[in-house]
C-alpha cells in the first residue's frame, strides 16, 4: 500500500464521494483508513463521570484503502501511484497523472 499517515486523500466512493481529507491512521490490517471529517457517524454515548453529558458523538469509522486515492503535492489532482527506482536503488511513489516523485517506499540497497 502505498498510502502513508497525513497523506492526503480522495475518497472515490460512497456518501463522501468527492471529499478531500488527511490520513490519520492506518489499520492493522493495512486495509483500511481512518481519514478526517469522511464516513462520520453518531456513537451514543451514556453519562458517566467521564462524560457527565453524555448525548451523540461524531466520530470518523474506518474506510477501505480500495476507496480512495492520493492527491498528488505537484499537480493537486487525484491520481493513481507508481513505483519509480533512482540510480541508487531506492524505491520511490510517482503520481501516474504528472509523473512527479511523491515519496519514498524504501531507501537504497547496499
């Protein structure tokens, strides 16, 4: 997957189709993605004395890593990533749209 923590995403499908967000975490499973303000929902919430309150919480759920794509730093466009490798050796994501480098995989092999 070559999705990383505060990267900035696309989601593709679904109720927030369209919406831009920041990646805040990745699941264990390496399949899914919690990203900010996307697939939102109300967790109720009873009163206790660490919430005296209680009431609705909006939280963010999990999205599939399937369901979104990233958004390129040079041109700002959703696009699928590459892998690109430089004269050392190290491993590189590339934006399929621009074909600028996005970050890097893994360093160079010694």
């Amino acid at each position: 997957m070559h999705i990383r923590v505060n990267d900035t995403v696309e989601v593709q499908v679904g109720d927030d189709r369209g919406v831009r967000g920041k990646v805040l975490t990745i699941g264990k499973d390496r399949q899914r993605l919690i990203v900010e303000g996307v697939n939102r929902v109300y967790k109720h919430v009873r009163r206790s004395q660490r919430n005296p309150q209680g009431g609705r919480l909006s939280k963010e759920m999990p999205v599939d890593v399937s369901n979104v794509l990233l958004v390129c730093e040079s041109c700002k466009q959703a696009a699928r990533t590459g892998v690109d490798f430089d004269d050392r050796g190290a491993k590189f994501r590339v934006c399929k749209k621009c074909g600028k480098r996005t970050g890097q995989i893994a360093p160079a092999r010694k």
